[in-house]
C-alpha cells in the first residue's frame, strides 16, 4: 500500500491505480501506468513503463500528473452485442494472473474481458468475444477439464468463430493442447494455446506478446491446434507449436516452449503480419467438417522407469486402464536377460499387466529422438511381450493423453494398438530431424 501522504495526494488529483501518468523526477521523465504499491518502501511510486517493465521513483523531488483516466472493465458477462470473429476463451493459468500485492503470491484473476481491455491493440488484429470457461492453474486441469473445453470450442465454431484462442496456465498446457488435438478431428479453424511465464502485472510479462501473436494466428489457413509462446529471450517473434509435438523445456524461461522431434509450424510477428510456415500444416477443412470425439479415460498412469524401480510398484498399477512407461534410451526397461544377481527386473510385471488386458505403452525419456525395440535383446522381449511404441517419436506428455483419448474411443487391444500407432494429429513423424535446439 502506499503512504497516506500519496494515497491523499492521488485523490486530490483525481488519480487512480491503472491510470496513465507522467512522472518528472530528478531520474527523468517517464510515462506509464500507475501501479499498486507492494508492502515495503511506502514513499516509493511505481509506475508501469510501455515496454513492460516496473519502474520504482521516490516520491520525494518527483511530480506527477495524470495523463489519461484507464478505461474502465465491462460488466461481467455481458458480451457485446455482435459477435468478435475470434472467440477467446479463458481457463486461467498465468497469463490471466495479477500479484497479490500484500504477499506477492499469484492468483488467477484477469478475465479475457480484461485482458481485451489491458490490450487495445488486439482491436487493430481481428474482431474478438471472449469467454470465461475456468479460472485454474493448470496443474488442477483434468481429464474432465480437457472435454468441457473441447465441447466449448467445438461450440464456438459452430456459433461461426473463426478461429479459437485458449488463454492457459504453462505447466499442463502440452497435455490440454494434444488432448484437444485428439478431440477435435477436421477442424475447419485454427485453434490456438497462450499463456505466459510471468503475470500481467509483473515486470517483462510475456502476456502482450503472446496473445497478440496468438489472435494473428487463429487468423490464418489453419486447420489444426497450436501453441503460441515467446520463440526467444526478447520480446520480437513467436513461434506457432504443433499441439501434439510442444513441451515446457524450462522451469521460468519466456522462451521454454519448444517444439519437439519437429520443427515449429511457423513464425509469427502480429506487428509486421509475418506468418512464416518452418514445416506443413493441415490446413482448414471445409465449414460443418468438425467431429467432436470427447470421450476420454482418466485411469492412465505415466511412470518414469529408474534403477531399482521395483517389480511389485509395477504389479501395483492393474488398477489403472492403462500404463505408459518413459523408457530409458531406445525403449528400455529393466529385463535382465543375463540374470545377473544384482540386478532387478520389471519385465515380467510388465507382461503380466498386458496379459490382464491393460495396455502398456512407451515413451522416451531422452524427449528427442525415436523408439527402437529391434536393437537390443530386451527391446525384442518387450515386443514379444506386446508393448506399444515401437518406431515412435512421440513425447511422454503426448503419449499419455493419446492413449487416455484411446481408452475413451476403444477398449479391445488390438483396436487400441492400432489408434495408438497411427498418426492423428501429427504426433507421429516419418523420420526423425538430425538436429534440435
């Protein structure tokens, strides 16, 4: 909070937090957004600088005067009376966060309302409506979450949106974006996932950005899901992820999504109307196309296999409809095929869950790169057992939710191996690039 000596100050000069002000002080002159005061350093003002940046003065020797009143929010759910033709819809996560000054925690907050008023210029890209749907962190988004949210789209395209943009926390965003990429078949428009490493209100956001470049993007001759994050450190170009092939590479970063074992679909820059395709894409499918296929199972466990992983940890998931395994190297589960006494081996856990009937899928631990069962002996006794995932690049996150989707779709095995080795939504490439980032 501030002073009461400012607070008094403000109000006699007609002066609100979110207005635009301009500050002489010995510092220089600068002009911004008037920001709330954390605790601490009461005689301090904080304004809000255009390139995004908080910027701290001592109230002592400075002079401030009101530029212009900010605008204030619409009501809560009312909608202008034309429909935008980009529907924005919010789920929460960072991107629509503010700070909660008195501790500095993070709270979903912002709706998509607001953050169309925070941000003018998205007016100057296309004609949007926005849309409420959850205000979650996206680590608390489940399965459940994952098939309202494709039902929302799916009825936002049939109410004539355009294209669909999906504000979202980072954390989970690669496992809704190929859940969505699966529940959605023959998208006739773009439908594009944003969110942001740091809050609205926190200095450097990488919110404008993101979701300037993410309305250009559900613009374009796009017929398949993505995700639009910073491409790099600074604040120039996006890049546009396929949904089934993007995963957070880094724990704070703006640039910590990339795309894997696949370039990006494209390069974005709202500001200079560049949208550079790095690879094919699918492009719309005709109107009335769209399937809606939300069916989905949320008994699917994802381990990460490890040295001394134990067999009865193993035998412990036949509880669940389904198993997917982040092997090690080319697919590789600990087999023993020597019998050395040291060692342990979950192979026969493994084969004892596919006999029971759940299917046990793999993944690589390595991220990049593509599964080979056919090098090593116990690649081959994995195949003989029946596993899924030979010859696939997939990530883990992706192939989690495909079978989750799988098991929503189908339940005897072979159907489910075969969904399972079959490209849907770009999970799966023919061959592999030589290098990545």
């Amino acid at each position: 909070m501030y002073s009461k000596q400012i607070l008094s100050l403000l109000k006699k000069k007609g002066i609100e937090i979110g207005d635009e002000v301009r500050l002489d002080s010995p510092k220089g002159a600068f002009i911004g957004l008037l920001m709330p005061r954390p605790e601490g350093a009461e005689g301090t003002f904080v304004i809000k600088l255009p390139n995004g940046y908080n910027l701290g003065i001592d109230a002592k020797g400075a002079e401030l005067s009101l530029v212009k009143k900010s605008q204030p929010a619409k009501p809560h759910g009312a909608e202008p009376k034309d429909r935008g033709e980009i529907a924005i819809i919010g789920c929460g996560g960072t991107i629509a966060s503010k700070v909660e000054y008195r501790t500095g925690a993070v709270y979903p907050a912002i709706s998509p309302r607001e953050m169309r008023n925070a941000f003018p210029d998205v007016d100057r890209i296309a004609t949007i409506h926005t849309r409420q749907l959850f205000e979650l962190f996206s680590e608390d988004m489940a399965a459940p979450h994952w098939a309202i949210l494709a039902k929302a789209i799916a009825e936002e395209v049939k109410d004539g949106a355009k294209g669909v943009v999906v504000m979202h926390g980072t954390d989970t965003m690669s496992y809704t974006s190929a859940a969505i990429s699966f529940m959605l078949q023959g998208l006739p428009v773009p439908v594009v996932l944003t969110g942001a490493q740091r809050s609205s209100d926190r200095p450097s956001s990488d919110n404008r950005l993101n979701l300037l470049n993410s309305v250009f993007a559900a613009k374009q001759d796009l017929g398949e899901v993505g995700v639009c994050m910073h491409a790099g450190p600074s604040d120039d170009i996006c890049h546009l992820h396929r949904g089934t092939r993007v995963r957070k590479m880094h724990s704070s970063r703006r640039d910590a999504f990339k795309s894997i074992n696949s370039p990006p679909i494209a390069v974005l820059d709202y500001r200079s109307s560049v949208f550079k395709p790095l690879t094919q894409y699918k492009k719309r499918s005709a109107p009335g196309s769209l399937r809606l296929e939300a069916k989905i199972s949320d008994n699917v466990a994802l381990i990460q296999v490890h040295p001394n992983i134990k067999p009865k940890f193993i035998a412990s998931l036949s509880s669940y409809d389904g198993v997917v395994l982040m092997a090690t190297g080319l697919g590789h589960i600990p087999t023993n095929p020597f019998n050395d006494k040291h060692a342990t081996q979950i192979f026969p856990a493994v084969s004892e869950l596919i006999e029971s009937g759940i299917p046990v899928v793999l993944a690589p631990q390595t991220i990049y790169g593509r599964l080979n069962l056919k090098v090593y002996t116990n690649g081959r006794l994995l195949l003989d057992a029946g596993v899924i995932g030979d010859g696939m690049d997939w990530t883990p996150e992706c192939a989690y939710v495909k079978l989750c989707w799988v098991l929503g779709q189908a339940k005897d095995m072979k159907k489910v191996k075969q969904l399972m080795e079959t490209d849907l939504a770009g999970e799966i490439g023919i061959r592999s690039p030589l290098e990545v980032d």
